[in-house]
C-alpha cells in the first residue's frame, strides 16, 4: 500500500447537459482525464514507506517468536508427559515391591520371627506407594491435557 503513493494518480470524470427551455435542446459534454504526480513531498512517501516495511518486519519477527513459544511449550509438555510415564512405571514397580515386603513381613510376623514395628512399616510402605502412584497418575493426567491444549485438541469433557 505504501509503495503505491509512487505511482501518479489517475482519474476519469465525464459530464453530459441539455440545456435551454425551448427546442431545440442543446446538449452538451465532457470528459476530462488526469494524471498527477506530486514530486515536492519532502519525502513524506519515503517515510510512509520506511515506516511500512518496519512494521511488516516486526510482525514477522511477531510471529517467528510465537511460533517458537507454541513448539517450546509443545515440546516441554511432550518431555513432561514422557518423564511423569517413566515415574508411573516406577511407582508400579515400588507398589509390587512394597506388597511383597508386606507378603514377608506377615510371614514373618505369622511364624514368629518378625515384630509388630516390621509389619506396620511393611503396611505403613505399601500405603505410601498407593499414594504415590496415585498422586503420579493424577500428574499424568494432568500433563497429557496439558500436551492436549499445546496441540491445540479440546480436552474430552
């Protein structure tokens, strides 16, 4: 748009009368054409044109940078996402490993050869990592809807 204050400006009129009260009317036309070109503007077009291309390369740099915030933020939950799966498989493990150690506790504590502290740390252990791995699923869930609005899906309701 700004480059176009270059160019000359043209403009086309025309124009058509009768004239007198009495016949025979007199008709009467015209058609005019201009070209102007303004060339003492104290360089006005430049500066509209400088001033055009500044806030075109803003805009770019505008976008450049929104695009990258979308790919960071898209790639932050995606390792996010990866991370808290990698924690989930861990607690699961924790939560077999914490049954078996109440499994031989109770043994124990059933033959005799353990105490009451033994098992309820036994307990105490297998309760936390209940916990855990439900506090861990709920992070998950959350960072997979995270991933969902970065990607631009709509969340299932």
């Amino acid at each position: 748009m700004a480059r176009s204050a270059f160019r000359p400006s043209l403009g086309l009129s025309g124009f058509f009368n009768y004239r007198n009260l009495q016949l025979p009317l007199i008709h009467n036309w015209s058609l005019a054409g201009l070209v102007a070109q303004n060339f003492l503007d104290g360089g006005v077009k430049r500066a509209h044109l400088a001033q055009a291309q500044a806030q075109e390369a803003v805009a770019k740099a505008n976008l450049d940078s929104l695009v990258q915030k979308v790919r960071q933020e898209v790639f932050a939950d995606l390792s996010n996402v990866q991370v808290i799966r990698d924690k989930v498989f861990l607690t699961e493990q924790a939560e077999k490993e914490a049954e078996e150690n109440l499994a031989l506790a109770e043994g124990r504590y059933a033959n005799g050869y353990g105490n009451i502290i033994e098992l309820t740390d036994a307990q105490f252990l297998l309760t936390d990592s209940k916990v855990n791995q439900i506090a861990i699923r709920y992070e998950y869930q959350m960072a997979v809807a995270s991933l969902d609005v970065a990607v631009g899906r709509t969340p299932v309701k």
